[in-house]
C-alpha cells in the first residue's frame, strides 16, 4: 500500500525535489521535505515551489544538512511517530558545475560532509534506507558512449568529485555497517519547469527571449542527454518502491545526446526568434559528450523515459512568457 510509504526529501525545495515530491503526493506517499533554502539562486523561488507543495500536503522543515544532530533529531522524530520506516531522498547538495569551480569549499561542505552528516543519521536511526542523487558528471570525460555503470569515474570537475566523493562515503559506509541499504541514482542533464536559472536551457530560453548573447564553451558541438525532468523522478520513485533493490546504481537519462548548437536551434524556432552566440574558449572542467546507458534501469526497475525533450521545452517556454 504506497499510503504507508513515507520520504524524507534532503534539499526537497529545490528543482527534482520539488517534482520528486509532487510525483509521491500523487502517489499518496507523506513527505516531508528538509531544505536550508540556500541562496545559491533566488531563495524566493525554493519558497514559492515549498508553499506549493504545502498545498498539496507535504510537510516542510528548514534546516541544514551541515547540521547532522538536527537531521538526526527530525528523523529520529520522524521514526517514533511513525508505523514505517521512511525513506530518505539525499537531493541537497550544492550544484553547478562552473559555480563549484570557484567556490569548491562550499562544493565540499555541502557534498561531501553534508552527505557524510546524512549517513551518519540514518545509522544512529536503524537504517532507514537512502536513495542518492549523484549526478553523470561522477563520470568525467565520457571514454565511449553511450554511458553504462561501469564507465570509467574519472570526474574533471569540482562538482563531478564532489558528487563521486558522496558515492565513495556511501560505499563506505555500506562495508562498515553492512544493514544498511542504498540506491545511487545519476541523473543526466534534467529539464523541464523550474529548472535552476544556471542551467543551460533555463538560460538560452530567457536569452533568446530578451535578444540576449548566449556564451558557448567551445563550438557549441559538445552533447548532453536532455532528460525530462519527470522521468528523471520517475526514476528515483521506481528504485524507491523495489524492495528486491540492495545497494544499487542506474544511470538515469534519456539515452539521446544532442548538440547544444542543435538544442539552441530548436528552441529558437520554437520561440520563433533569433539565437545570439558566442563561442568562446572550452574550458577544462566541462564535459565534452553525455548520454546515458539506461538499459540497466530498464531491466531492474522498469525505467522507460515517456517525455520528448521538445515536451519540457514547451512546457518550460510556455511558463517562463507567463511571467
Ligand atoms: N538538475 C540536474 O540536471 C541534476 C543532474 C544530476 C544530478 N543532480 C543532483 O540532483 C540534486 C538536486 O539538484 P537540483 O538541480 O534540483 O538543484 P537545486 O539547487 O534546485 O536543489 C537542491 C536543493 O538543496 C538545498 N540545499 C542546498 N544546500 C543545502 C544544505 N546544506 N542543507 C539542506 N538543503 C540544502 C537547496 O536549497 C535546494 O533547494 C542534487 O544533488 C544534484 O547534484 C541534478
């Protein structure tokens, strides 16, 4: 009975948590999300998706994940007043690629202590199992595509290292306290509404609208796996309700790459405008090609993208004229 399930949502204010919440309300699971609204975008946004998700009936607690005791109280709390175990949804994180690049400690902090702070409450509160959102850039620089779980993890990003350092914690953990049950899912390049205002197709939207120059690292001939959000959720939902599930990875995408010149080209026709680029020098800490392998996620938990990439792009254009 999914009217039993219960998920505590780490960082369950931000773009997937929100949608990840929407997606288990829908299902009848409680939820509680746990955020710091962080100011790394407009805090006001994170607010605006937790007063919407208020409405539907998910429970919002304030806190920090660099305040392990106060996590571990919430779930401890969470457990006594409760007949089942919670899952726990680890999303917060501190994400941007370019932004970790410059702000690495924060990228540590948050990714890695954070994640560590994480762990250590599930232990001290019997284990309830967690679902971790590591991301494709654990990979680094993609050595054949597309992509399966056993790639080669060589990250050449901050933020690529500090999600795989959250992995390594996890399967750390996982040998010293054998009880213990996780997923790792990575998520491949997400879109769809309330997408983070860094994010590539957040930005070239509003730049094409406003006549804006779009800066492109490189020739604009590097790919991504443009994965609507929602199946990307759908995802972590499917992992979350497989109790044959032990300590397991998926790649989670939709196993297409597209060429940010052509992703820049749709989007202009659809808004029927003109793109204004500038390409300018690669830099060292993107990736040059990404597109998932989902087979594994096909056969295990039965993961099947529904979305178009053109589906978020509509939905996303229609909601960013409405503002
Ligand atoms: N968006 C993508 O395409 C994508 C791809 C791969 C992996 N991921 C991973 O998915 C997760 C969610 O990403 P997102 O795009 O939704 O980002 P997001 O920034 O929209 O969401 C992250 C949320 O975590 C919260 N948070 C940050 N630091 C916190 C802290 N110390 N304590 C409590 N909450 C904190 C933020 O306030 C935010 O609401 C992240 O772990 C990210 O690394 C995302």
């Amino acid at each position: 009975m999914e009217e039993d399930k219960l998920a505590i949502i780490t960082g369950g204010a931000g773009f997937l948590g929100s949608h990840l919440s929407e997606l288990l309300i829908k299902k009848k699971w409680k939820v509680i999300i746990f955020d710091n609204f962080s100011d790394f975008y407009d805090p006001s946004i994170k607010w605006r998706n937790a007063v919407e998700l208020e409405n539907i009936g998910v429970k919002i607690v304030k806190g920090d994940i660099l305040n392990g005791n106060f996590f571990s109280k919430l779930l401890k709390k969470t457990i006594n007043n409760s007949s089942v175990s919670p899952i726990i949804f680890h999303l917060a994180a501190q994400p941007g690629v370019s932004f970790c690049e410059t702000h690495s400690k924060e990228a540590q902090r948050v990714n890695v202590r954070g994640t560590f702070n994480v762990l250590k409450a599930i232990i001290e509160n019997n284990y309830p199992k967690m679902i971790f959102a590591s991301s494709s850039c654990a990979f680094g620089e993609s050595e054949y595509i597309p992509i399966d779980e056993k790639h080669p993890k060589n990250p050449i990003s901050v933020y690529g290292k500090s999600k795989l350092a959250g992995e390594e914690i996890i399967l750390d953990f996982k040998e010293k306290y054998p009880d213990f049950n996780f997923t790792i899912i990575r998520p491949f390049s997400a879109v769809g509404i309330r997408q983070r205002p860094d994010m590539a197709i957040h930005n070239f939207i509003k730049k094409i609208i406003l006549g804006e120059k779009i800066r492109i690292y490189g020739d604009g001939e590097s790919t991504r796996d443009w994965t609507h959000v929602k199946d990307i959720v759908n995802g972590f939902y499917l992992a979350s309700k497989n109790d044959k599930l032990k300590d397991e990875i998926f790649n989670i995408g939709f196993g297409k790459n597209l060429s940010l010149n052509y992703t820049i080209k749709v989007i202009a026709n659809t808004l029927q405008k003109e793109a204004i680029v500038e390409y300018i020098n690669k830099n060292r800490f993107e990736i040059k090609h990404s597109c998932a392998d989902i087979n594994f996620a096909k056969e295990r938990i039965g993961y099947k993208p529904k979305y178009q990439f053109f589906d978020a792009i509509t939905e996303m254009i229609t909601c960013q004229k409405k503002k």
